[in-house]
C-alpha cells in the first residue's frame, strides 16, 4: 500500500511538471504572437504649410508731377471676406508706395485701428495718428536745510499733487490741402475701385468721427472717389531692387626683390698657427683642425685662511 502511494504520488508530480512546462510554451507563444501583431512605429513627416494665395489688386496713389492718382499693381493675402478685404486694402495706402514716382500719402505713425462694411454700399475705416510725444516729468524739489543751526532738520518742500491727466482729442494733422485731399481720395479710390460694392467711405480717428484731417476737407459725411483725377492706364509694377554690389578685392601688393643673403665675415681664430714663408711676406695663418675641445674649467677660488683673533694678554 505506500509503495502504491508513494508511484501515484510521483506520477502525480510528474504530469504537475509536465503541465507547467507546457504551460510556459504555450505563454511564450502567446508571447511572440502579441509582438508580432503590434503595428512597427514609424516617422511620421507632417506636411509641408499650404501657402497663402495672394491676390493682385490695384492701389492708388498720387503723383506729384501731373497730380493725377495712379494704379500701383500690389499683391495682398486672400480674404475670406470683404471686411478683411477692406482691410488689407487700407494698411496698404497706409504703408506707402513701392514706385519712385508716386508719393506717400500718409506720414510715418499713421495706422489702421478697425474696418467695417455698412448697407447702402459704405464703409468705415477707423484711422489712428501717431502717437504724441510723453512729457518729460519736472524735477521734483530737494529738501532745504535750515542754515545756521547745528543739527537742524530738513524742512521738507510741500509737493503739489500731480494733475489729473485729461484725454485730450487727437492733434490735427498740421499740412496743406493738397495733401489732406490727396491722403483722403488715396484711401477712397483704391477702396471703391477694387471694392465695386463699395460706393463711398466714412473716415474716423480714434474710434470717434472728426470733422477733417487738417482743416480742409469735410469728414461730417460720407466721401465719394473723384474719377476725374483717377488715371486710365495700366498698373504700376514697382521695380525690384538691385541686389548690393560685393566690394572689389583689394589689390595684392607688388612683389619685392628679395634682398642678397651677405655672410658674415669669418674672424680668424686666436688659436691659429702660421705657416712660415718667404723672408719680408706675411704669414698666412695655417687651418687649425677641427677637434672638439672640451670646454676649460673655471679657475677655483683661493680661500684665504681665517686669521685669528689675538688673546688680551693681562699682567699680574
């Protein structure tokens, strides 16, 4: 009886055994199975942006010598919109000219605040002046001292309170009224000619109406373009400009003659022997072979003996 027990209890162990090792394949594959199906990374190369398409329009401006306003071909980005249209249109007056032979019609600081498109054909262009110039602040006032006392304290100088700052309305553009009328008819043109639902603009300055610029023209009411000084012909191309001119290279010096090597003169040396010659000639000094010498030895110094200091003889 335990001899039965003890082969059913090994043959037990046995197939446990065999379970887990085939157990541990059978996980293995599943293994191999689950890296296979997993998807391989790879690089993923985003494209490249989508250019804005640009839009050829027609800005104008005037010129000075027939004073007449004149188409200057321009490219701006496409708008999904006539506001933004509107826009784009404005900043490029703003902006000034590309040709020599059209002036600007805005000063420097000039900007474009807002745009805005009405019924019945209008349009709204909300300018912004340069800004003014900041007050230089004034000193303020050091303490005196009281004069005369040792040890007085410094009486300190009452202070005003600052004033209150009060928003002042936007400065008048100081110029003439050719000029106004050549800045205002540049914004209305090139809006009406490239906008055809778009018959006449209202010009504002810091968000608020204004009755003119400088003085000259009504801003009270819408503006209409005046055709009569619009020129027919072709756009404008402005030139491109030319590329800077690389600085020529500087020019190598001339060569030099190269100056003659001289040795140097050889002394004759002091060990040298003479040969003998005839009576009355000199004699040339014989070659000394050369034959490294070791160098003398410097002479030692003599030491002098230490006299002795005498013994004080004392009589008895």
């Amino acid at each position: 009886m335990p001899r039965r027990f003890a082969l059913a209890l090994l043959a037990l162990l046995v197939l446990l055994l065999l379970g887990l090792l085939a157990g541990r394949r059978v996980h293995e594959e599943r293994q191999r199975r689950r890296v296979a199906a997993r998807p391989t990374p790879t690089r993923t190369v985003p494209p490249p942006p989508t250019p804005i398409p640009a839009r050829l329009v027609s800005i104008w401006f005037e010129n000075a010598e027939d004073g007449y306003f004149h188409p200057e071909a321009r490219e701006v980005p496409a708008a999904v919109d006539d506001v933004a249209f509107l826009r784009s249109l404005a900043a490029a007056v703003l902006e000034g000219p590309r040709h020599p032979a059209l002036q600007r019609p805005f000063p420097d600081g000039w900007t474009l605040r807002a745009a805005f498109r009405l019924a019945d054909g209008l349009a709204v262009l909300d300018l912004a002046p340069p800004a003014p110039l900041a007050p230089t602040p004034a000193p303020e006032p050091s303490p005196s001292v009281t004069e005369g006392k040792k040890g007085a304290k410094p009486e300190p100088t009452p202070t005003t309170p600052p004033p209150v700052a009060i928003a002042e309305p936007p400065a008048r553009w100081e110029t003439g009224s050719s000029e106004e009328v050549g800045a205002v008819q540049a914004l209305v043109l090139t809006v009406t000619k490239n906008l055809h639902s778009v018959s006449r603009v209202i010009l504002l300055v810091g968000g608020e109406p204004v009755e003119t610029l400088a003085g000259h023209v009504d801003l009270t009411h819408p503006l209409l373009p005046d055709l009569s000084r619009a020129a027919d012909e072709a756009p404008l191309v402005a030139p491109m400009p030319e590329p800077a001119a690389s600085p020529a290279p500087a020019a190598a010096p001339p060569d030099l003659p190269a100056a003659p090597v001289v040795a140097p003169p050889v002394a004759p040396s002091p060990t040298a022997r003479t040969a003998p010659g005839p009576a009355g000639a000199p004699r040339a000094p014989s070659p000394v072979p050369t034959s490294v010498q070791a160098p003398a030895a410097a002479p030692r110094p003599v030491a002098r003996p230490t006299p002795r200091p005498a013994k004080d003889t004392y009589r008895t």
